[in-house]
C-alpha cells in the first residue's frame, strides 16, 4: 500500500505597495568607431525606455581609460592614440537604472592626412630565389594598424607586372629569378579610407646569374645498343638565366653534348646514347650549362640489355 499525502503549501507574499517597474534599457546597436574618433551607435527604434543618457567607456590596452555620459548618439574621442587597441563599452541609462551594455574591441584608424612617406625601401638578393625588402615610414606618429605596403614588381623584359601586398617592415620575396631584371615600386597604403597612397618608392634589381639545379631524370629506356632519356630542366620561372648546353659525359666511352634552345617554358631534354655494347655497364654524369656556368652533375650508372 501506498499512501500518498499532499501537502498545500499556501505562501502569502506581502510586498510594500506596488511601484512602477524599472525600465532596463536593450543594448545599443551599429556600435563604431570612425577615421578621425567619431564613436558612434544607434538606438533600437522599438526601444521601449527613455533614454537619458548613455554611458560611454573607452579602455586603452595601456592601462589608460576614459568614461562620459553622452546624450548625443556619437562622441568624438578624436584625442585617443589611432592604433591604440581600444575596447568601447556604450550603455544606456534609463531613469538612473543602467541598460545592458554594448562593447566593441577595435583601434581608430589612421586618418586621411597621416604622413605615409617610406623612410627607406631596401632590397637585397639573398640567395638565387630570395630578395629581402625592407622598409619603414618616416612618421611613426599614427602607428601602422590600418596600412598596407603595395610592391608592384615589373619584369623589365617582358612588362609584365605583379602586385604584391605586405604588412610590417620586412619581406622575403620568393618567386623572383636570376638574370631578369626587374623594377620594384613600393607605396604605403592606408586601408582604413577606401586606400589612400603614399608615394612610392623605386628600386631596380637584377640577381646574378647562378648556374641551374641538377637536371632531374624524367623517362630513361634501355636497349642493348642504346639507352633513350628525357630530363627535366629547372622551373623556367625560378631561373631564367639562358640554357646553353645538356651534357651526358661517359668519359672514354661517349661524351654528348646538346645544345639548348631554351624556349618559354622550358620543354624537357630529349637524348639518345647510340653505339653502346650489350651487357655492359655504362657510367656517366648529366649536367646542363647556363651562362653562369655548370650545374651539379648527377651521377648514372646504367646495364645496357642482352642482344636478343
Ligand atoms: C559623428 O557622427 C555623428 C553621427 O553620424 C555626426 O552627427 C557627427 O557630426 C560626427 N562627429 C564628428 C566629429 O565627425
Ligand atoms: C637601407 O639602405 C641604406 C643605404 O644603403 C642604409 O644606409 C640603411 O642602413 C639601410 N637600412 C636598413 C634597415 O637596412
Ligand atoms: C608626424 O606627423 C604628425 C601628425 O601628422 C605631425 O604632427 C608631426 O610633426 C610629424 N613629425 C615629423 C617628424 O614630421
Ligand atoms: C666532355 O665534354 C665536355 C664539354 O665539351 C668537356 O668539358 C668534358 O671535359 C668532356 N669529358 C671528357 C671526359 O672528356
Ligand atoms: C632517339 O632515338 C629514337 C629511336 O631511334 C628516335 O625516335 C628519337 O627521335 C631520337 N631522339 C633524339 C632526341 O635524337
């Protein structure tokens, strides 16, 4: 058996006369911070309390912070540091009770007439496929938070342009090659206004001529009186510097040489090694030869087939 007993519980709630409600106001919208320090915000147009004032907060990543009651949706906070990373905070205040609060995390930009002269803008070949550039304003007084240094490089040969986008003070360029020359502009650009530019900087670059990369064998057939081979050259693109010759030096036993055309593009080297005996292993290096001179050799070592 079971019994269940119930208990009512009756609780009387005796509060002090009835008083309006507190109105709480919603959170601000569109929250902003503009070119020039104009934080701005707009009201919720169904917002159901009176406003009378917002309570405005900027806290600096420097310990350095500011409060003011505003009444205006905006407050000009033209005075704080541009690339200072600042966290806003807007709250409404309704009839002395505090709404909820909107924050943002933002820095204010550069503004329009900000020097953006570059100081220097230095290249420097590294290595065959390595150029450093480096650079620097000459008026750090704004920070850099909303700049972008535009590098237009022009092949000087062929006219063909590239634009590449860079932030801080250094880069290391990657894709240019040996024996090209080459015409670097640079020019700082603020992002924050639709891209205003400064004025540029020129340099001209040639990298010397290095020799190719060892060729890389692609197809090699062996037959008994002679062996058919195709080799890859170095990407056209990383080393331009002109092709002259493709060597298969077997020592005593054969030394060909094939002289390159070396179009765009670069097509594989087609060789054939004829009058060899069956059976017999053959020992030989490839090396190709630029006008800087002579890649590494690679080293083959190949058993022509039996005759039949
Ligand atoms: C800030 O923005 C508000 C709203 O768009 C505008 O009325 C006010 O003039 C602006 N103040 C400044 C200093 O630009
Ligand atoms: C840039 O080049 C100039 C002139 O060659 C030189 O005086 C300066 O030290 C260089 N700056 C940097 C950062 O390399
Ligand atoms: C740097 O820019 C600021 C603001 O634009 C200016 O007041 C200052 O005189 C400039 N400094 C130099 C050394 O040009
Ligand atoms: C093969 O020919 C190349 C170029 O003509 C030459 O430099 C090399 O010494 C020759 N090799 C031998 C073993 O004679
Ligand atoms: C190599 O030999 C084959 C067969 O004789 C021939 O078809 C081919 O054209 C030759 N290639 C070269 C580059 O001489």
């Amino acid at each position: 058996m079971i019994t269940k007993i119930c208990f009512l519980v009756f609780v009387a709630v005796l509060g002090s006369a009835p008083r309006a409600e507190a109105c709480v106001a919603n959170a601000v919208l569109n929250l902003r911070i503009h070119v020039g320090g104009n934080l701005t915000w707009t009201v919720n147009p169904n917002e159901p309390c009176t406003i009378d004032y917002f309570k405005v907060e900027a806290q600096g990543d420097r310990q350095d912070d500011y409060v003011v009651n505003v009444r205006d949706h905006y407050v000009d906070l033209s005075f704080l540091k541009t690339c200072e990373q600042w966290k806003f905070h807007v709250t409404p205040v309704s009839e002395g009770v505090l709404g909820h609060e909107t924050r943002i995390i933002d820095w204010i930009p550069i503004p329009s007439n900000a020097d953006l002269t570059l100081e220097y803008f230095n290249v420097t070949v590294r290595k065959k496929n390595d150029v450093l550039l480096k650079w620097d304003l000459r008026n750090h007084t704004h920070g850099d938070c909303t700049l972008e240094y535009r590098v237009a490089i022009v092949d000087r040969d062929t006219s063909k342009t590239r634009d590449v986008y860079l932030t801080g003070k250094s880069a290391h360029i990657d894709f240019l090659s040996p024996c090209v020359p080459y015409r670097l502009t640079m020019r700082a650009v603020n992002t924050a206004i639709g891209g205003i530019e400064g004025p540029l900087a020129v340099r001209n670059l040639e990298i010397p001529a290095y020799p190719e990369d060892p060729p890389e064998l692609r197809n090699i057939q062996i037959y008994a009186n002679r062996i058919s081979m195709s080799w890859r050259l170095e990407n056209y693109l990383l080393n331009r510097c002109p092709i002259i010759n493709f060597y298969v030096d077997g020592g005593n036993a054969f030394n060909i040489s094939v002289p390159v055309m070396d179009p765009e593009g670069r097509p594989p080297v087609h060789v054939n090694v004829t009058g060899l005996q069956p059976s017999t292993i053959y020992s030989f290096k490839v090396y190709v030869e630029n006008s800087a001179g002579v890649s590494t050799a690679v080293p083959m070592a190949v058993q022509t087939a039996t005759l039949g």
